[in-house]
C-alpha cells in the first residue's frame, strides 16, 4: 500500500521512573510507548482495545523491530507518530517514529496477528475490518 491507513501522533513526557541510572530512557519503554500509539490509533479509528476482548479478540505482537538513533532523557516531551501501513482481517503492520523537538529518538515497526480467546488466528469481523479502513471481506475474496 502507498498511502498509509491511519496514522496519529501523541505526546508523551519521559517520567523519572522510566529512565535508567545514567538518566537515559530504558530500552524496554520505548516499546510500552509503541503500545500506546497503537492503542490511540485504534481509539482514533472508533474502536476501544477494551471493545475488541469483549468480543474475544487480541492483537499478539508477532514481530517487533526497534532502531535507537539517540538518546531520550527524563522530563524530554516526546512525540510518538504511529501509522498503520498494512491490514488485512488477520493482520496489521504499524510503523512508529518517535522524535524530539523533531530529532528521531527511535523508530519501528511491528506485525500484529489477531488471535481468538484460545490463542489461535481469527479473522477480524466486517464490521471492525470496515471501520479500521480495510475493504469488506466480500470485495477481496479473502
């Protein structure tokens, strides 16, 4: 896909607590950021999360891949854009670029698989499929 599908940026300030000894942002949070994008772009598109395991279904992190390009600091106010690049009733793809003041912090990607309650692929419903901009089931032949 050329265009992405949705995308959305928000804003998040380094907390003390996130930072290591050398004042640095731990390498794990960046990835609990990466969460929350992902987590506003679905709200941005209509669907709570929350909705989604109501209905017995999950998004699984089935790859995620970081590149550090320099450093974050506590207090740093942050800027997180996320974009969905690929979905299908099966999957999404996501690409985050995370900057401040406009320099890249660090960017990433992830595949998401969506699983049912047991743990196995599902198919994401028409319904939410339409309303996160895929095309109904119908029209692809899926």
């Amino acid at each position: 896909m050329s265009q992405p599908l949705a995308t959305c940026d928000i804003e998040i300030r380094v907390r003390y607590a996130e930072v290591d000894a050398m004042g640095y942002l731990h390498h794990a949070r960046y990835f609990v950021y990466f969460e929350m994008g992902r987590t506003e772009l679905l709200r941005l598109c209509g669907i709570r999360y929350r909705d989604m395991e109501e209905r017995q279904l999950f998004y699984v992190v089935a790859r995620l891949d970081c590149r550090y390009r320099s450093p974050a600091r506590y207090d740093d106010l942050l800027t997180l854009t996320t974009t969905t690049t690929r979905l299908t009733p099966f999957r999404v793809d996501h690409n985050y670029a995370l900057r401040r003041d406009g320099r890249l912090v660090a960017e990433a990607s992830s595949v998401l698989a969506l699983v049912g309650r047991d743990g196995h692929p599902t198919r994401l419903p028409d319904d939410l499929y339409a309303q996160l901009g895929g095309v109904a089931a119908e029209a692809i032949g899926d």
